[in-house]
C-alpha cells in the first residue's frame, strides 16, 4: 500500500528508552520510513521516566539505530528526516496525573490513528490503559501493542487481559509474538498452504514425528531479574515454541484473515493433550546451566549471574514431548526444545517422515527418513532430504539436500519482524496477533506442567554451559527411537 493511503499513526512507545525499542522498534520504525512505508504526516512519540531533552534522546536513538540496523542501510538524509518525526516526553505510566500532558501533546486529531505500543512491563499495562482511557485516548481509532510475557500463569494472564479488555475491544488489541513475524514462518504457511505437494503427507500416516527447537547460546545475560521469576517454559513455551507448533498443526483456514487463522490456531491449543501429575515427569525435562566452557572461554553457572539468586530452581532449558489429539496428528510425537548457554544456535522445526515400507536396493542400503527442515535462526532457509543413488555402479544412496535458502533466492533485503509487524498495526491487520483465547489455552496446557514441577519438589538437572542439555532430553527421544536432529 503507498504511505500515503496509509493513515497518518501517532506511534506512542511506551519503554521508549528501553532494549527492546532501542535495538529493535526504533530501528524498525526507522526501516518503515527510509523505505516509505510510513505516512508522511505519521509523529513516534517515545515516553520514559528518565528525563532527557529531545537532542540528547534523538542523539541515543541514533546511536542505536546505526549500530543495530544492517551495515549500510543507516544513511544520515533518511536519518534527519526519521528524526524529525520523533519526540521524547518523560512520563511514570503508573501515575494517572501525569496523562493529562499525553493528551494534550497528541492533540485532539480524530483523522489520525493513535498505536500505544507497551514496551514496559507488564504489570503496568492495565493501568496504562486505563490512565490513557481517563483523558480520552482510546476511542475506537486507538490501538494498543502488548509485548510478551502476558502473565505468569492462567489467572495473572486473565487479570492483564481484563484490564486491557475494559478499555480496548478484542478487535483492536495487538498481542505480539515476534516469531510470527519472521519471513520463514509465514513461509511455513506459503510451503503448507501454496503448494499441492505436501498437504497428503502433512498428517500422522506419513509424518513420523516433528521437533522444534529453539535455542541460544548465551545465557541470561542482563535479564537475570526478569528471568529467575520466568524460566522457559513462561518465557519461550507458552508463547513462541507453541505458535510455532500451531501454524505446523494447524487445518487450512478458510481466508488467510485475523479470525479465521486464530481459529485453526485455537484448535489445536485445545486438542494439546494435558500434561499433568505423574505424566509430567515422563514427559517433560527440566534443566538449568551450571558452569561450563565453549571454545576455550569459561561461561558461570546460572546461579552465578547478575540478578539470579544462588539458590534459584529456575529452568534455563525445557524439553518436552507434546501430543495433539485430533484426527490429523493422533500418535505424532511433536518435542519442543529450548535454552539458554546450548553448544548452538538455532530456530528450527524439523518434520521427520516415516522410513521407506520396504528396502528395495538391499546391501547396506538404509534409506534414511525424508526431512523438511525449516529453519529460522540463523538463517532462514527450508531444506528436505532426499534419498539419491551415488554416481557409477551399482545402486548405493545417499542423502542429499534439496535447499532453499531466502537470502540467497530472494537478493531483496529481509524485513525483520518488527518491521512486519508494525506496519501490520498500522494497517489493523491481527492475522499474526495472538488473540486472547489463544493465550488462555495455552497458559491452561502450561500451568498443569509448571504445577507438575513444584509438586516434585525436584531440582532442574544441571548440564554444562555450552553443552546440548541435559541428557535425560535425549533419553525423552530415545524412549521412542527418535534423536534431536543435531550437528554434534
Ligand atoms: P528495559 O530495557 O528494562 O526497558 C523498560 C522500559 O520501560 C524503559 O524505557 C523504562 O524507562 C520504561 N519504564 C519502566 N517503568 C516505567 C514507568 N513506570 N513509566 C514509564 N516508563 C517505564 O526492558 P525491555 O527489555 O526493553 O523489555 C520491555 C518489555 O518487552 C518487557 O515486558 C519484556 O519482557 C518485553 N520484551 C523484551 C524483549 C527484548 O528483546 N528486550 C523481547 C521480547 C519482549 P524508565 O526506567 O526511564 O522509566
């Protein structure tokens, strides 16, 4: 759409100083504009409480945005230009006396489009919505953007969402999940849904299992004090890791439009097979980084970092065995995995097909199962093995790679998600939104494992920082005859 179809936003960041605007929204507002996507009368209006004069802000959030936009991509015209729609206001969300100088600096325009983006925390969202609806800011051309986590648990998540829910309707509350974001998830969704070729395999008769792992090699870094209340599973699981699996599970929607997508979404949340009590131990592992080293380099334990408590039985890793009980995936094992300080990082999904029914070329020839991989960290490519004959006589086969990879298919710059996402607000697109009922299910499949956890009374087993994780998430596949598809 040309900018200016678009409506001119008043893109209101709250947490206009913190990490996430600074190293990610900023510079992605940054890209909307030098690439014209942003009405030319549209204003980004930043709020803290640090007290900072409009120079020196504009001066931080260049700095910012030179360092974390791509190499060449910062140029100082389309800077100056950025720069002039950017204001700073210094104002503590939690007290509503301060709202008043929101709402006169944003004016009274009801032709523009008002986003409040809440990049805070969330235990100030409903009280910013409910100071912004007390000096008349949410009418029904506002919008809110929430960031994730929504909520610690079922009932804390229900008590954000009522909050915002009295003052926002369900249609105009933005639910980020930046995963979704990503160019090679909505390409899951070309592959599954644009293409004839694999919707007969997509189901239990030909998919062995499927594996998705997320994982990181450093650790908590400076979000000690946020993590050791969160963990993985609040952390990763409920919102990233579950996403994922929705839109590989998921039925065709019947329009590619916010409602219908959640819907198929929603479905599957509701048909994840609760994990609960005993089970949980069979089916779920645990763990947290002690020390450990990584190409030489000592990294510290867990409970040695900034902000963590020494005592702490926060898991840094999570793995477990999900299944969906519905006509479509009965019997498919999905494992999700993730951590922190692992031996690699990587994003990606792995659908693993069942064997050949017969070896046909006899000898040593074990047809290794077909794989689609699709992976999104580092890089974002889809891949699927194939079974080959090796050149010259006789019939001996080899696994070979059809690959595609995005950076090199496409030679256009790739969006980030933010930059995606953003622009979808701006337009009111939801598709990629999570809706609350979305949530709601997945803290309710959520809550029972964690419940699981505490009522065992046992410790995260420990793996070394660096390592691939605790063993026992190999043992989880193993049971079964599976592995991680891992580069070891
Ligand atoms: P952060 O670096 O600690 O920044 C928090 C921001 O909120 C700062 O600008 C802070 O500025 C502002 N703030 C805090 N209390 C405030 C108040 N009472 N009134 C007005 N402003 C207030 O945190 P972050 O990493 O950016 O994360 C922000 C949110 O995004 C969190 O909910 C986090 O879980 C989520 N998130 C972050 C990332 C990421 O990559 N960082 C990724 C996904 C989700 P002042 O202290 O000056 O007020």
């Amino acid at each position: 759409m040309p900018s200016q179809h678009r409506a001119a936003c008043d893109i209101v960041v709250f947490g206009g100083t913190g990490d996430l605007a600074l190293r990610k929204l900023l510079p992605a507002l940054y890209y909307l504009h030098r690439d014209n996507h942003l009405h030319p009368a549209t204003r980004v209006l930043a709020l803290a409480r640090a007290r900072h004069e409009l120079p020196a802000y504009r001066q931080l959030v260049q700095r910012h945005v030179s360092q974390y936009v791509a190499q060449g991509d910062f140029d100082q015209h389309s800077w100056d230009s950025f720069a002039e729609r950017l204001d700073y206001m210094s104002l503590d969300v939690s007290q509503r006396v301060e709202f008043p100088k929101l709402a006169k600096a944003l004016g009274k325009k009801s032709d523009r489009v008002r986003l409040f983006y809440l990049a805070t925390f969330p235990n100030l969202f409903a009280a910013t919505a409910h100071h912004l609806a007390s000096v008349g800011l949410t009418d029904g051309r506002s919008r809110i953007v929430l960031e994730k986590p929504l909520g610690q648990s079922l009932t804390t998540a229900n008590a954000i969402n009522d909050g915002i829910g009295s003052v926002f309707d369900e249609a105009r509350v933005f639910r980020i999940d930046h995963y979704l974001g990503k160019e090679a998830v909505q390409n899951l969704l070309a592959l599954r849904f644009g293409n004839a070729l694999f919707e007969p395999l997509w189901r239990n008769a030909h998919i062995d299992h499927v594996q998705i792992s997320v994982m990181e090699t450093v650790g908590v870094e400076n979000r000690g004090d946020y993590y050791d209340h969160a963990g993985a599973m609040r952390d990763m699981v409920q919102n990233h890791l579950l996403q994922l699996l929705c839109l590989v599970a998921m039925e065709a929607p019947v329009h590619f439009e916010p409602e219908a997508v959640r819907n198929e979404k929603l479905k599957i949340l509701e048909a994840l097979r609760p994990i609960s009590g005993m089970d949980v131990q069979d089916s779920t592992v645990r763990g947290q980084y002690s020390s450990g080293q990584r190409a030489g380099e000592k990294l510290p334990a867990y409970y040695f970092e900034k902000s963590v408590d020494h005592d702490s039985n926060t898991e840094t890793f999570v793995a477990l065995k999900a299944e969906i009980d519905n006509w479509r995936w009965a019997g498919v094992p999905f494992y999700l995995r993730t951590g922190k300080a692992l031996a690699q990082r990587k994003s990606e999904i792995v659908i693993q097909f069942k064997a050949v029914p017969y070896r046909l070329f006899g000898g040593s020839n074990e047809p290794a199962h077909n794989r689609l991989v699709i992976r999104l960290q580092p890089d974002e490519s889809i891949s699927l093995s194939l079974m080959a004959k090796t050149p010259g006589r006789g019939m001996a086969l080899q696994e070979v790679e059809l690959d595609l990879n995005f950076a090199d298919a496409f030679k256009r710059r790739r969006w980030d998600a933010y930059e995606r996402l953003l622009l979808d607000v701006i337009e009111g697109d939801a598709t990629l939104f999570m809706r609350r009922d979305e949530i709601e299910a997945a803290w309710r499949w959520v809550d029972p494992i964690i419940q699981g956890w505490q009522d065992c009374y046992r410790s995260p087993k420990r793996y070394a920082a660096g390592s691939w994780g605790p063993d026992a998430a190999d043992s989880l596949l193993d049971r079964l005859g599976h592995a991680w598809l891992d580069e070891r």
